[in-house]
C-alpha cells in the first residue's frame, strides 16, 4: 500500500513538473490582435489637406494595434511640412514604430535631415527587431520590405510592410525577394502594404502559391480599395501564415488617403 501511494505521489510531482514547464514555456498560449494596412498619401487626403491628426484618428476609431503604414514623409519638403511622419503618428497614438527610408535624399534648402519616404510600423505592442531591406526596382523608385518581429504579448509576430513597384516584372521579382526573406524566419508571418497588384496577377498568386500565405479577405465582397470615391481595384492587403485566424475584416471608408485602409483580427497560437 505504501509502495503503490509513493508511485501515484512521484506520479502526480511528474504530471506539476510536465505541466508547469509546458506553461513556462507558453504552449497552448492564444493572442488577438487587430492590424491594419494603410496607404496614408503622406497624411494628405482628398481635401488636398495634410492632417496627421485625422490620419491617427482613422487608425484609432478602428481599434487597429498593429499597422503598416506607406507612402509616409520624413523631412520630405512642404507638401508634408517636413514632418516625421512615423514618430508624429506613433506619438499621438502612443505606439512604438521604426520607420523604413527608401527613398534618401540631401536636406533639402535650408533644412540639416535627409529627406526620406517610405514606409513604417506603428505597434501597440514592442518591436523588437527590425530591418528595412530594400528590393530589386529596375533603376525605377526604389522599394522595400519593412521587417519587424513584435513581441504581442508573449509570441513574438514576424510582421512585413511592403509597397512594391509599378510594373509586372518589378513586382515579381520583388515577391520573390519577399518570399525567400519571410521564409528565413520561425514564427507566425503578417504581409501587410500596397502591392499596386490585383488578386488574379501573377505576382499576388506567388505569394500565395510559393509564399505560403493567405489572403484574409479572399471570398469577401466589397474589398476594393482604390480609389477612394467608387473603388474598382483591390491593391491593398492583409495576407497571413495558414496557422493564422483572421476575423472581421473591414475596408474602412475614410477621405483621409487616396487608398482605404483595410483591417482584420488576427489570432496568433502557440
């Protein structure tokens, strides 16, 4: 009796220690998070007036904790008062971000920073890597691939912010260039930008055959986003890993951009 009450109590000390280390380690952990993607037109809107304040107000009426943001000035020149967009955004916001220059240019007269245009993340959450890696773009407009890994309460996200060229063959091989870099890194992938490509094109068809990822607003009506006024294109994305569950995805209407912003709930396991 006391050999078989020793077994069910050295038994019971192995199931504590099994199950305390697997909740150390967050196995079974489930987070949400609402991310958006947002061609902001360096905070201009149809008005032709630049306001950072209703840019922010859009990202925040949506309740969106994660987004990319493009087309976005720092010390550009007047048509954005020289702002740095990102750090203003993220400080009225309260997020943290890093931004990504693709465009580098002189100061222009009379200002001492480089005028810079790109794109950038704002996170609710912590960013805790991030490189701006810039793609093939045929000696056109330089574009890149925003990189981030976000600590979203315990699982880290690897989230990618792109706006990708104007022609076929930019695109593809920039989705490549894509593919083979989200490929490299452990963990829960978000794409998220402008990619100037419809969902039939060959290059979007890519990312979903080649890249592994999924179009969170596949199947879904109304998801066109350019232009604002009678939008007949869908150019702008949110694609996940399969592993990913999204949930209420929105296009918002907003005059705050040339494009609308578009947003889902995602669900990160592990």
């Amino acid at each position: 009796m006391k050999k078989n009450m020793l077994g069910l109590f050295l038994s019971m000390i192995m199931i504590f220690s099994i199950t305390g280390q697997a909740s150390a380690q967050g196995y079974g952990k489930e987070v949400d998070v609402k991310v958006m993607s947002f061609n902001i037109y360096h905070g201009v809107g149809l008005d032709n007036v630049l306001n950072l304040q209703r840019t922010a107000q859009v990202i925040r009426d949506a309740g969106a904790e994660i987004v990319g943001i493009q087309e976005v000035d720092r010390f550009w020149d007047s048509r954005s008062d020289f702002q740095d967009q990102a750090k203003e955004l993220a400080e009225i916001l309260g997020y943290h971000y890093v931004y990504g220059a693709n465009l580098d240019r002189s100061p222009a007269e009379g200002q001492v920073e480089n005028r810079q245009y790109g794109t950038a993340v704002l996170s609710k959450y912590p960013i805790i890597d991030s490189e701006n890696i810039h793609l093939d773009s045929f000696g056109n407009e330089q574009r890149g691939l925003l990189r981030t890994k976000i600590n979203v309460r315990g699982i880290h996200v690897n989230f990618y912010n792109t706006h990708l060229g104007l022609s076929v063959e930019e695109r593809v091989s920039q989705v490549r260039e894509i593919i083979g870099i989200s490929s490299a890194f452990e963990g829960p992938n978000v794409l998220v930008g402008d990619l100037n490509a419809e969902p039939h094109s060959e290059e979007f068809q890519l990312l979903l055959n080649e890249g592994n990822f999924v179009d969170v607003f596949e199947g879904q009506d109304n998801a066109n986003t350019f232009p604002v006024e009678n939008p007949i294109k869908r150019i702008d994305y949110i694609l996940t890993s399969p592993t990913v569950e999204a949930s209420n995805q929105e296009v918002i209407y907003t005059e705050a951009s040339d494009h609308l912003p578009v947003v889902s709930q995602l669900i990160f396991k592990r």
